[in-house]
C-alpha cells in the first residue's frame, strides 16, 4: 500500500517570518539560546571551524544535548577535533553537569563550566580548556551574517516538526592559540561560524546532504543540498549562497538547479558518491555555477563506530548504515552573462556528504 509523502519545504513565506517574530535581516537574538534544553525532543548546537596558517585545522562545537539523542533533557558537551601540522589529530568530547550551563536568550553567549562561546553576528570569543588542549579563538566575520529564508526547514503536513540553520559567520578571519599539553601556538587563518537548533532527531527528517563552502578571490559561498528521508518523499532541499566584497549577490534556491556525476559506490562505506557536483543558480541573464570536483576522499565515519554494547547490535539487526565522508579537490566558480563568462576561478576545496538514511531510492539530479 502506497501512502502520499508529507512535505518538506525551506520556510520562506512571509507568514513564518511573522510568525517566528524575525524579519529578512538577522537580528542579534538569533544567534542567541532559542530552545528550552529542559525539553524533550529539542537540541541545538553552536559550531566553529578554522583553517589555520600553520596547516592546522580547529572545530569547536558547544551542545545543548547529544542531537542523536534529543528526547533527554539538559545534557552540556562541548567537541573539539585538532588537526595538527605534524599528523597527529586531537578529539575530544567532553560532558559537563547541567548546572554547569547558561545561555543567553538575547545573543550569542554560551557558557559550559568555565568555557565560552560569545559574539554579536561580527565578532566571536571563543575559550576552551579540555584536559591536555586550550583554545583561545577570535573570529571576525568577513562576509554578512545570512540564513536561507527564516533559516527554518519544515518537515511533516502539520508543520511541526522543523530544523533551523543560521550561518552568522558565513567566513571570517581567525587569530588563535591553542595549545596540547602546554605547548603553546599563536597563529591566524579563516573560519566559519553557524547555530543550529531543531526539534526532530535529523536522521529522522533527512536522508542525505551535500554540504560545502569556501572562498574564490572576492567571492565566498555556502553551499547545501539535502534530501529528505523517504516518508517526506526524498524531497530535495537546495541550499545557494553567495557573497562578492562580504555582501550576499544570489541566495534564492528556486533559481538553483544541482546536478551530480560520475556516480559510483565508496569502497568503505558503499554509499553512493559523485567525482562532480555542480549548483547552477540562474536569475535574468546572470549566472553562477559553483562546480566541485572531487580528488581525494580524506574521511570515513561509520555512525555505528561510535556506539556500543546492546544499543550497537540493535543497530546492525535494524540496517543501521549512517556515514559521514569528507571530501578533498577543487571548486570551480564561473559567471556568466547573457551565456558569456565575464569572471572565472578554481580554488581547494573541502566538503561532506552525510548519509544518514539508506540510499534505496534512485539517484537524481535536482
């Protein structure tokens, strides 16, 4: 028996504007607390990553409560991984008392025991001490803050179910010292700052995205295309911004189109990957395409990895086969006018494909 999909849908109409109290412009409560932990079934995170001058790599993430496990309360973590210059990579993952929490409704300033992440859509502090590693992060946006329509996707007929998005430093520069076990570096690079917040475990709502961003001379760029879990029809969700000198030029994604190729099975995981992902954005005359190209497949992560005991053999009796890759190669941005190209550029890139459902369906473009 066949049964109708439910809908998913970016939420861009001005009636979910006014009806989640904000306006087009990202005002600076949005970056702030917009859940109750205490509650069941809600989590929300505050994510930090840099590349830095040295060669290192820094996320830094602050939880509300495991995101894959949302129905308990108030459960603080903070993750920090640190890719450092020698080879060596640094993880951790630490859980704090709940009382060890506060955030404010008003901005952006967490704090777990004696950590802080702060900012005012600009400018970010960020101060971590976990064990043998300490971070110490200012991050100052280059690009304006930005969120696709409300920043909320809504999943299910009844419109209840919803994850939010805000990407309030779309790219930034970075000045940090981190140190690991009282070796001390100072450095700088660029970064990215985003708050996610939601309602429905992920895994439940999505069942795959493409996910990317960067910089190619004045222009920066984030790019997304999720699909939907099979009970709201695979139903694509494009993701398109992009910026020239700092200021948002293209981000409605009725103008995009996504087209992958050289489709084939990963080794590891055996989840479908495309060598080439292309978002065409196309309004009047002007184009932009940002074409990724893939070279290298620089992470596995099998979900199942992470857990254990009774909960890990439930998993694999139900077909459990979620994974993360992380993708190396280049990005290619062409504009064009009236079919013209009027400015080309190739950069390095880095991406993710997340893989949270299973790929039973057919493959497509978008």
């Amino acid at each position: 028996m066949s049964h109708t999909p439910q809908k998913a849908f970016h939420a861009t109409d001005s009636r979910f504007y006014e009806q989640l109290g904000i306006t087009p412009g990202v005002d600076l409560f949005e970056d702030g607390r917009r859940t109750d932990p205490a509650v069941s079934g809600t989590y929300e995170w505050w994510y930090f990553d840099a590349h830095l001058a040295d060669g290192s790599k820094l996320v830094i993430t602050f939880f509300t409560k495991d995101a894959a496990a949302p129905s308990r309360g108030l459960a603080p973590q903070i993750a920090l991984d640190l890719d450092l210059p020698d080879g060596r990579t640094i993880n951790k993952s630490i859980h704090f008392d709940p009382e060890t929490f506060s955030a404010s409704a008003g901005s952006c300033d967490v704090r777990i025991g004696e950590n802080r992440f702060a900012g005012d859509l600009h400018t970010y502090t960020i101060s971590v001490s976990l064990e043998e590693v300490t971070a110490e992060v200012t991050l100052t946006g280059q690009t304006e803050p930005w969120r696709p329509g409300t920043g909320y996707t809504y999943y299910g007929d009844d419109e209840k179910a919803y994850f939010a998005w805000l990407p309030s430093v779309p790219y930034g520069n970075v000045e940090v010292t981190y140190s690991v076990d009282g070796t001390s570096t100072t450095t700088t690079g660029h970064g990215y700052h985003d708050h996610n917040w939601g309602n429905a475990p992920m895994m439940s709502v999505l069942n795959n995205w493409y996910w990317g961003r960067g910089k190619a001379g004045p222009y920066t760029f984030i790019t997304a295309y999720m699909v939907a879990e099979k009970k709201f029809g695979y139903t694509p969700l494009p993701v398109f911004m992009l910026a020239e000198d700092g200021k948002v030029i293209a981000d409605d994604h009725t103008k995009v189109t996504f087209e992958k190729s050289g489709i084939h099975d990963d080794e590891q995981t055996g989840k479908p990957v495309a060598d080439d992902h292309v978002y065409t954005y196309r309004d009047g005359t002007t184009e932009y395409t940002l074409a990724y190209h893939r070279e290298e497949t620089i992470l596995r992560t099998m979900f199942i990895d992470s857990v254990h005991g009774f909960k890990k053999l439930l998993a694999k009796l139900a077909g459990f086969d979620g994974c993360y890759l992380r993708f190396s190669g280049t990005v290619t941005l062409t504009h064009r006018e009236n079919g013209e190209i009027v400015d080309e550029r190739t950069e390095p890139a880095i991406w993710e494909l997340m893989y949270f459902g299973k790929d039973d369906h057919d493959q497509h473009s978008g």
